[in-house]
C-alpha cells in the first residue's frame, strides 16, 4: 500500500470512529461536534484522493466556526452537554488519541519527502489535525469546568484555517 493509500484510509478509520459515536450520543450538540469531526475527516480523505490524483488545490475548513456556533448556541439557552461524562471523556480521549497519531504521521511523512509540494501538503493536514486536537482538548476542559470555560472560551488554539 502506498503512503496516500495509508492516509486516506486513516481518514477514513478517524470519520467511522467519529460517526459511530455521533451515533450513540442523545446529546445532539456533542454528536453535532462529532459529526463535524467526521466531515472533516472526509474532507481530509477527498482532498487526499485529489492530491493523489495530481490536484494541488488547498482544502477549506469552517469547523472551528461550526463548533463556536454550537457554544454560543448553547451558552444563549443556558445548555450544556447532558452525555454520560465518563462515555464523552472516553470518546474525546479516543478521539485525541487519533488526532495526534494522524498529525505524528503527517510529520513523519513531511519529513521523508523528497519535493516541496509534497511536503507543504503533509504539514498543512499535520496542522489541520493539530487543530482538531486543540479542539478535543477544549471539549474536555470543557467538561471539567463547564460554565468557567464558556466565560472564558476565545477559540484561540482554534484559529480559522
């Protein structure tokens, strides 16, 4: 299996973990946060296919605005998250789990390549994946201090990208 091969089928392996728990959730703002993960990770595996297929084209994200949007909705309602902690915690925690390996990967293969191009796309997806650590991150700070979190909550580890 070639390198691109691997790495789309880790999008692929990150999106199916990402809607299965979705799935489980009652809680619909974390299955939505889930759900947003997922697309993301399609969009990883499309933008992968492309590149693969001799596409240079950048992909887009408005996760981190999605995602914000879902607080302030939820910070206007005076909600929060009612799933399980102990099953959220697992999930964000499996969820980290994931994100830092793809991002581990990334660089590795950034730093094995032989052309700039090549390069340049490993580190923009090892940043992207960064940036859905840096949000599974505050999701779980989140859940150890719900309403200090969204008074304080600036999205600064989670700019657009």
């Amino acid at each position: 299996m070639d390198i691109l091969s691997f790495a789309m089928q880790m999008e692929l392996d990150g999106k199916q973990y990402f809607e299965e728990n979705a799935r489980k959730l009652t809680d619909r703002y974390a299955a939505d946060i889930l759900s947003f993960l997922a697309q993301e990770e399609q969009n990883h595996y499309d933008f992968i296919k492309r590149f693969k297929e001799g596409s240079r084209d950048l992909p887009e994200s408005k996760l981190v605005q999605d995602v914000k949007n879902i607080f302030v909705s939820m910070k206007e309602k005076g909600e929060s998250f009612t799933a399980a902690r102990s099953t959220m915690m697992d999930v964000l925690n499996r969820g980290l789990e994931i994100e830092d390996a793809a991002s581990r990967f990334y660089q590795e293969r950034a730093d094995k390549s032989q052309s700039d191009d090549d390069r340049d796309i490993f580190l923009l997806l090892k940043k992207q994946e960064d940036k859905h650590y840096s949000l599974l991150s505050s999701l779980i700070e989140y859940y150890d201090r719900p309403s200090q979190w969204l008074e304080q909550a600036e999205f600064v580890r989670t700019d657009d990208y």
